[in-house]
C-alpha cells in the first residue's frame, strides 16, 4: 500500500509510527511538505521512502492520503490532492466551521473520507457504549481540564496552533474529541446552548473556556473545556435512574458510585491510536463502515462551534 501524508508535525509522526509498526514493510510512506525545513527526511527515520516539495511532481496513485496540516487547511488540502489518492483519512478537526460547501468538493461515492476520533477507541468509551444503557441515564456531566503550557513539552505554547485562532486554534475546536465522544455515545442533541470566551492570562487570541448546556429528547448534557486547569481532568459523570456512573480517561476507569464497582481499564499509551488506525484500513477493504465521515463531522464541529 501506497500512502502520503500532507503536513508533518507531532501527529502526522504518530500516526506513522503506528502505521510501520502495524503493517512493517506493506507500506510505502510518503510526505509532502510545503516548504524545506530542518525536519525533512531523516527526522522519521527509515520510515519515510521519498519527500516531495511540487505537487506537480506528487503521484497521483496513493491508495490513501493523510491530511494532517493546520486546520485551516483542511478544506483547501483535500481539493488540492483529491486527484492524488484514493481514500482519505483527516485529523480532527475536519475544517474550520463545519458550514463549508462539501459539495463543492466532488467526492467520490467509491472513496473513504475518515475524520479522526482516536478517543472513541479508549478502553473507557468502549466499556460505556457496550455496557451502559444511555435511556436510563437522565444526566451527563463532562470536563476537559489542562493547561496549553504543558501540552507539548520544550516547546513555546504561544507558538502552536491551539493558540492562534488564524490557524484553527481554540478551546471550543482543539478538545472537539468531547463533543465527537458524547456524539457517539448519546447521538445528536436536539439544541445547545454555549458561552465560548477568553477569560484567563494565557498569551493566546483564541478562546481559553467554553462552557455548553445541551438538551436531547430524555436527558440534558453539560459539557466544561478549558486551557487553563493546573490539574488535568477528562472525565463523564453519567447520573441515571440506578447509579451514577464516573468514567475517568485520565484514569482509565469506571467507577460505579452507589455500588463501589470500579472496573480497571488500564492500557498501553498509543493502543487506541493504534485501534483507529486498523479499523480505519478495514474501511478501505469495505470490510467495516465508516463511522466518521466529512458530513457526520461537519455537524459535530458546528456543535462545538455553539452553532446548533
């Protein structure tokens, strides 16, 4: 199998790690930059076959392309390569608004068009979707706590793009995994109300807080994202007719408050990562369905957008 990756940062190098150490040598890995850096070539290792700078020179026989680039280019990367693969897989989040014209796009009926949401694949979210019964749960409260600073060690935080709203950057849109989970787990509430803002001194110019109450037909949802927390915190608070439910990413582990029952879930640090990445080459064999396509996630961006 033939693949390129459109943009090289943390991510685009995790998801080829896990690629090589999946598939070994079935696949061929190739990149695409928009410019020469320090970073070309070697930086991957052995990993990487060939390193192409004109896309007038990319093939345009790739089984799958990886669009990994800021999110902002998104929308005009997957136009731009269209004709160059097959079958595409795209970093969260899909775009920047999730109102863009997918029309506009031409997609094929016979392609893949994947958005990631590695966090679907944790051991947590599993253990909810198979063995809680979401129509005897009245409430949901949910956090996502942590401080941009620490996110991405030696490096200047002001610099990413988590901090620059030009660039796709913002609390609302980076921790998009919440409403992508809580999506899959509850479906798609009826309405939403948010406040999105900047309310602490980090020196960013995108938003720092976003707060949402959202309502479905048997049950209401509050969700907490923030930039600022000193002490990491993703977790679920499932209330419902019998128990409630504490599900702790950081953790990894559900505890059932009224009972005492915890139920230890511990796994390796890219397992899930590694989970999404096989089920997504399953898609393109047809051998599973796509559980994130473009338009399933242009619905939930506008959902974290508070456009819904």
């Amino acid at each position: 199998m033939k693949v390129c990756f459109i943009g090289f940062g943390s991510i685009a190098k995790r998801h080829i790690k896990n690629i090589k150490e999946l598939y070994r040598e079935s696949v061929q890995i190739d990149l695409f930059r928009s410019k020469r850096g320090e970073q070309d070539g070697n930086s991957a290792g052995e990993m990487i076959h060939a390193v192409y700078y004109d896309r007038d020179r990319l093939p345009c026989d790739y089984d799958v392309i990886f669009i990994t680039n800021p999110t902002r280019l998104h929308y005009n990367t997957l136009e731009a390569f269209h004709s160059h693969g097959r079958h595409f897989f795209i970093e969260k989040p899909v775009f920047e608004t999730g109102r863009e014209d997918i029309k506009h796009l031409g997609l094929r009926p016979e392609s893949v068009y994947y958005v990631a949401c590695p966090l679907r694949y944790t051991n947590v979210i599993q253990y909810l979707k198979k063995h809680v019964d979401f129509s005897e749960i009245y409430s949901v409260r949910c956090i996502s706590s942590s401080y941009l600073p620490d996110w991405r060690p030696g490096t200047d935080y002001r610099d990413s793009y988590s901090a620059k709203r030009e660039l796709g950057g913002g609390v609302s849109i980076d921790l998009i995994h919440e409403w992508d989970y809580l999506c899959y787990l509850l479906g798609e509430p009826e309405r939403v109300k948010s406040m999105i803002a900047k309310k602490s001194d980090l020196e960013i110019d995108s938003d720092d807080i976003a707060v949402y109450v959202a309502e479905y037909r048997d049950k209401l949802v509050e969700l907490h994202l923030d930039y600022f927390g000193r002490v990491p915190v993703r977790k679920m608070e499932l209330f419902g007719r019998e128990e409630v439910i504490e599900a702790d990413l950081i953790q990894e582990r559900v505890w059932y408050r009224k009972s005492g029952r915890t139920i230890e879930l511990a796994e390796e640090r890219d397992a899930y990562q590694k989970r999404e990445m096989e089920y997504f080459f399953k898609l393109l064999g047809q051998a599973a369905a796509n559980p994130n396509p473009i338009g399933r996630a242009c619905r939930t961006l506008q959902i974290a957008g508070g456009e819904w």
